[in-house]
C-alpha cells in the first residue's frame, strides 16, 4: 500500500483543495482525508509512507488533444517517446490524433496506436480517429467499427472539413457511437498562405496573415450543424473571440458544444512572434492580446471547457528555415502544465483548481476516460506538484524527439516530481 501524507491535494470531481491524506492499494485510491489513522486502514497502516509537506496532489492530467506521429513520423515523434514526455509533464492519459501516415482511418490502426501505447506501458494513450478516409474531406470513415475498436472520438485535426454537408453527417453519425467530433476550425480559402495571424505584427514582418475569421467562420457553421443534428461537437485549440461568441451562443441555446484552449494560446501573443524562430509558428497561430485576454478570461469562467496541449512535435532540421517554410506546430506536453504554472497560475490569473478541473476532470468526462479524478475506487493515476521545483527548458533535458517549444531557455517554475499511473511511480524528477 502506498500512503501519501500531508499533500494539498486538489480534486474538483470532489470538491476538494486542502491538506489531506491519500492511500493508494491494488492500483486504486483506497481512502482520502485529513489524517487518516493507521488502524482504519485494512491492513493495519503497513505501508510505503511519503510525506508530501509542501506539495500539490492532483489527478493525473488528461490530454484531448496530442499528436505523437506514430505511424509514418517517427522521426519527430513516437508513441514510447511521447508516452515518456507525457508523464514527465504529468500527463497520464491522452488522446493522439489521426493525422499519421497512414491516417489512422481503420480498425487495425486504430487496434494498432492501443497496442502501441499499452506496450510503451507509461501513459494511458487512446486513439482519436479520423472522420474522413484519409482525411481527405470526402467519405466518411466507418465511425461505429472505429469507437468498438477503442477510438475516443473522431477528428480529421490538422485540416478543417471543408465542406458543410460532410461535417453534419459526421456529427450525425457519430452520435451513433456516443463520441465527439472533434473540429480543427480552419476555412481554408480564408486562411490562404496565412503563417501568423494577421495584424499589425504580421505586417510589420512582412509576413502573410491568417485572419481570425478564418477559425470563427468555420466555428460557427459546425455550432450551427451541433444544433441542428443534434451532435456531439468539440472544438479544438480555440484561438480567437469570435470562436467563443459561437461558443457561447451554442451553450446558451442547450447544444452539445464544448471547447478546448492550448496553454501557448493563453501565454503567448502574435507581438511575441520573432521572425527569425519558428518555434512560434503553430496553427492557429499566436493571438492578439485582446483575443488572448478574451480566451483566458472564458477558461475561467467555463465557457471554455479543457486545457489541451496540442503538442506538435517537429524536427530540428524541419523548424531551421525560414518562418514562411517552417511547418506549424510546437512541443509541448513536458511544458504545458510548468507554463500554465508559471505564466498563469503565479500571478493569480488560473486557480490552481480551475487549472487541475480543465485539465484532468473535464476532458476525462467528455472523452468518457477513466480518470481525472482521485475518488475512491479511482485509478491511481497521481502527480506530486512542486511549485517550487525551478528548471530551463533545454531541448536536452526532454524526452520527446523534439524540442520545437518556444519556451526554449526559459526558466519555468512549478513542476511535476512524481507521477504515478495506476499506483505505479513511474516518473521522479532529479536534480
Ligand atoms: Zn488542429
């Protein structure tokens, strides 16, 4: 048995956020509270103690939203190496996307990301499905076979479903198999060659921008399809204002509408974008301020459901060119929850609570996992926080393959220095 005391531990699921106990048997939260007693415990507090004085314990964090490139890219990316980053960051169950090569649009892929993450044995990985055959836009995929074989939900990521009447089939079919369909909003004819956001920063690069409108638009009519089919809808890395009056509105009317923000969304800001580093090259791109403030300010107050890391890893060869040829995207599960800490958490602008509730709680509920939660009866799947715990961000000290994070050479503050995936330790940090 595993007893760790004095933890503040911080569970939304439960209402909790204070010093207590947790006993951990057989895998499971066993018992939580305020000084649990040797003698309640079953057999009689034989048990491996810690004392987590000073600390935070929290589910372990559940990611919707991953790209680990395995199959066809395993040069950015696997799904061992990326179950390592993932619970160096404290994340303990994610979700990869579809957009590999093969697109992961079949039974046998989507058995083969499962298998592939069980045998890495560190993260629960689960695999999202494409809604399209290979995600082309045109035919949907056999969404019924996909979710019995282990998909969590459907999502062509990467790409927008260009065309309207594909995407509400999908929402109407998917509603078949009690899954998501998850929306990379992205009018292409509006975003164009777009690599930044447009706005006085692009311009005064000299780079092509990507209009807002170019999420929102896409955004609303998949609001609108929620609506009228009755779907389930999740929107992905939701970057502009416009986006969260959609949002807001689908609430309001009743639908099954949620929403997800990266934390680079809601740390960085199109002035932040240096043009000699692609590292800040990521779709949809860095936001305005005013749009940065209006998504920090709606992951507060709910109307953005989860945090999600979007982690998008590229190699160092592919992200040395020039910011017009670099791909779009950034690494960021070993420093997703350290900059939300740092840039958010710190200086009072995210609970820690709102923090571990839109990380952990949320998209466990909407993606039906089995986490984000230290109920009793719950998986173990545990991290030790210590906000404390400083160190810079070196492209050595990741494990993912790549290390395309425009945190490069930042100090963070705040880090996981245990997690722990059904009652196992399977990551200590060291100094
Ligand atoms: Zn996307």
């Amino acid at each position: 048995m595993l007893w760790l005391k004095n933890a503040h531990v911080i569970d939304p699921a439960q209402g909790i956020s204070g010093i207590m106990d947790v006993a951990v048997q057989g895998g499971r939260v066993l018992t939580l509270g305020q000084g649990i007693a040797a003698a309640g415990l079953p057999d009689g507090g034989e048990a491996e103690v810690t004392d987590c004085a000073g600390k935070y314990l929290f589910p372990g964090l559940v990611d919707a939203h991953v790209h680990l490139r395995e199959p066809g890219q395993e040069e950015k990316e696997d799904i061992s190496s990326g179950s390592r980053a993932a619970v160096r960051g404290g994340v303990t169950s994610l979700i990869c996307m579809a957009n590999t090569s093969p697109v992961i649009d079949s039974q046998a892929l989507v058995a083969f990301v499962a298998e592939r993450g069980r045998r890495a044995a560190l993260a629960r990985i689960y695999p999202m499905a494409a809604v399209t055959k290979g995600m082309r836009g045109e035919e949907l995929t056999e969404m019924a076979e996909l979710a019995a074989s282990g998909a969590k939900g459907f999502s062509d990521d990467g790409r927008g479903i260009q065309n309207g009447e594909i995407m509400r089939l999908a929402l109407e079919y998917a509603k078949l198999t009690g899954c998501p369909v998850v929306s990379h909003c992205e009018d292409e004819f509006l975003a164009g060659k777009g690599v930044m956001r447009r706005g006085p920063a692009s311009a005064a690069h000299g780079l092509t921008g990507v209009p807002a409108a170019a999420e929102s638009v896409m955004a609303a009519r998949d609001v609108l399809l929620a609506g009228e089919t009755g779907g389930r809808l999740h929107l992905a890395h939701v970057s502009a204002k416009g986006t969260l009056a959609a949002l807001r509105a689908g609430k309001a009317a009743g639908w099954d509408v949620t929403a997800e923000v990266n934390p680079h969304h809601l740390i960085l800001t199109d002035e932040d974008v240096p043009l000699t580093n692609s590292d800040f090259k990521v779709n949809p791109p860095l936001p305005s301020a005013e749009d940065r403030d209006a998504l920090l300010a709606a992951l507060a107050d709910g109307a953005i459901d989860m945090l999600a890391s979007d982690h998008a890893p590229h190699t160092w060869e592919e992200k040395a060119c020039p910011f017009e040829e670099a791909p779009f995207g950034m690494a960021a599960l070993e420093t997703a929850l350290a900059a939300l800490w740092t840039y958010l958490v710190r200086p009072g602008k995210l609970t820690a609570e709102r923090l571990i509730d839109a990380y952990a709680r949320r998209p466990a509920e909407r993606f039906a996992l089995a986490a984000g939660t230290l109920k009793p009866g719950a998986p173990a799947d545990m991290v030790l926080f210590d906000p404390d715990w400083e160190e810079t961000v070196t492209a050595e000290s990741m494990a993912s393959k790549s290390a395309n994070t425009p945190f490069l050479g930042r100090k963070l503050r705040g880090y996981p220095v245990k997690t722990w995936v059904g009652g196992h330790l399977i990551f200590e940090r060291r100094a």
